[in-house]
C-alpha cells in the first residue's frame, strides 16, 4: 500500500494534495457553469425563441473535443489550471441549461399566478417561487456535470497541467509504476461517487417538503392502509 500512496516528488503534491486540486479544478467550472445557467435559463424561459439556438450553440461546443479546446486556449492561458477550467465551465452549460429550463417551466401556472398576486415581481418570482420549485431537476443536472468535470479534469495532463489525478497516468508510464494509474483511476472513480451522493444529500436539505418516496418517482403508501395512498402526496409526486 506504501507503493499506491507514494506520490512521485515532480507533481509536488500528496495524495490528499492531489485529490484537493482535482476537485478544485472539477467542480468551480461546474460552479462557474452553474452561474451562468441561471440567469440564461431564465431569459430562455422568459423568451421562447432563444433557447433552440442556446441550446444548439451550447451542444456544438460540448461536441468539441475536450484536449482540442484545450490546445485552443494554451496560447492564451498557458499550461495553467485555467486552460482546464473554461471548457468544462462550458460543458456543463448543456446540461445546466436545459435542466434549469425544463424545471422552471414545470411550475404549475396558478403557482405563478399566487405568486403575481402576493406583488412578487418577475425576478423574485423567478427566485423565490421557480428555482426552489425547480431544485430536483437542477441538482439532477448539477449530478451529470460534475460526475462528467471529474472525469474530464484528468485529460488535463495531457497539455502538462499539474495537480490533478490524471498526471499519475503519465508517472505511472514514466516510472514503470502500474499501481500509480489503478490509484488515479480508483480515486477519481470513488471522488464521482462521493460528490454525486453529497449533491443528493443537498436535494434532500432543500427539498424537505418532498416525500421521500416521492424523490424516487412514486407515491408513499399510507400506515394504515399499505394499499392505498395518500391524494395529497401523488399530487406533490406529479
């Protein structure tokens, strides 16, 4: 086991070191992504007719190869964590967007029309009453993109990005060290799975008037009765 934690001196870090730049360099782009979704979502909610083109220019470049971008932006980043960061800040647009979108949209329309009455403008509107709505398929999205950052950090090491994980593939050919590449991928694997359960713990914190066999697609049955179940939580469920 001394072997599989035992860093290489050239990426200058430890295991720990490196599993902190990794995330780093995964999840502020999926941050950055998520700060910009918000409030194009909203003007393709409120406008219609952009969003086929956002989300056509949005799907083209996600269509771009990652170490393509990559080559791209080094003339103007350098071999820097930044170079890594913007085109996965700009991955996560095609899945943020639309799951922003299309959970904006469900909200019932006399959700809204309660909301007009009670004097809540356009935007308090959209922040109070839509986007809290709207977290279930905004967290679902927020899974996918920072499941898929992750993973694509690593593709960094190609252009020399230093820090993150995917750099042990490279020591791991360079110093004859197979143990090296089973840690990065093992690693990288179990962080995915760390943060994809931590972004469900935060659903749940911000969905506690969700039933929680509702989070799962389907009604609770009531105590009493196990066969049948109660109106009002289909109704939430729906």
């Amino acid at each position: 086991m001394n072997g599989f934690f035992d860093i290489p001196s050239d990426l200058q870090h430890t295991w720990l070191g490196l599993i902190g730049l990794h995330l780093r360099e995964a999840l502020l782009p999926v941050l950055a992504g998520l700060l910009a979704a918000l409030p194009l979502a909203q003007l393709c909610v409120r406008f219609r007719w952009l969003y086929p083109p956002v989300l056509g220019l949005t799907t083209v470049l996600y269509a771009v190869p990652s170490l393509a971008f990559f080559v791209v932006l080094i003339d103007y980043t350098g071999q820097t964590e930044l170079t890594v960061m913007i085109p996965l800040a700009v991955y996560s647009l095609v899945v943020l967007v639309p799951a922003i979108v299309d959970g904006v949209r469900s909200v019932p329309q006399e959700t809204l029309a309660a909301a007009t009455a009670m004097g809540l403008g356009p935007l308090r509107r959209y922040l109070q009453v839509q986007l809290p709505i709207a977290v279930p398929a905004i967290v679902a999205g927020l899974r996918v993109a920072a499941v898929s950052s992750i993973s694509l950090v690593s593709v960094g090491m190609l252009i020399g990005n230093q820090g993150a994980l995917g750099n042990l593939l490279q020591d791991a050919r360079n110093y004859h060290r197979p143990e090296l590449a089973v840690n990065s991928v093992v690693t990288t694997a179990v962080l995915a799975i760390l943060v994809d359960a931590a972004l469900v713990g935060v659903r749940r914190v911000l969905t506690p008037w969700m039933p929680r066999t509702a989070r799962h697609g389907g009604p609770r049955p009531t105590e009493d009765r196990p066969g049948e179940t109660v109106p009002e939580l289909e109704d939430a469920a729906r």
